[in-house]
C-alpha cells in the first residue's frame, strides 16, 4: 500500500511540529553552554527556520521513497526491506 501525497505531508508536519517543540526547548537549555544567549521570540523565531527546512526535507525524502518503492517495487534495494512474503516474490 503506498501513501497518499496527503498522508505524507499530514505526517511530516506532524513530525515538524512536535520536532519545532523539542528544538525550542534544546535551543534554550543549550544555547547558553556555548555562550549564546537569544530570548525566547529569537528562539522561535530560529526554530521556525529550521522547522520550515525539516518539513520539506522530510515530505521531499517521504515521495522520493515513495518513488523508489513503486518503481523498484518494495524490498529490491535492500533485503531487508518489505515482509518475508515480498522476499519470496523475487
């Protein structure tokens, strides 16, 4: 079963948005370890940047497997990918 352009993005942004909730609060108990010290609207401000980055990174890596998967059909390019029924078909 492959997954809907739809389902892909609905999943990278949830992942985005809970990653964008971890960031925020790596970025202000790390920060200051290194001598940086940005306020809280700097630290959402950075971490919306690199949100934005991750959700397309994430959607764009999603359809490219997407791709391969149809393409090459599921467990060709790695033998341990797919379920043991795949396996047998090749």
């Amino acid at each position: 079963m492959t997954q809907s352009r739809c389902m892909s993005l609905v999943e990278a942004f949830t992942n985005v948005i809970v990653g964008y909730a971890l960031a925020v609060a790596t970025q202000i108990a790390v920060f200051p370890w290194f001598g940086l010290h940005a306020n809280l609207s700097l630290n959402l401000a950075l971490g919306a940047v690199f949100t934005g980055t991750s959700l397309v990174r994430s959607y764009a890596l999603r359809r490219l497997f997407e791709m391969i998967k149809a393409q090459y059909g599921m467990g060709r390019l790695c033998g341990h990918c797919g379920n043991a029924r795949d396996r047998r078909r090749e």
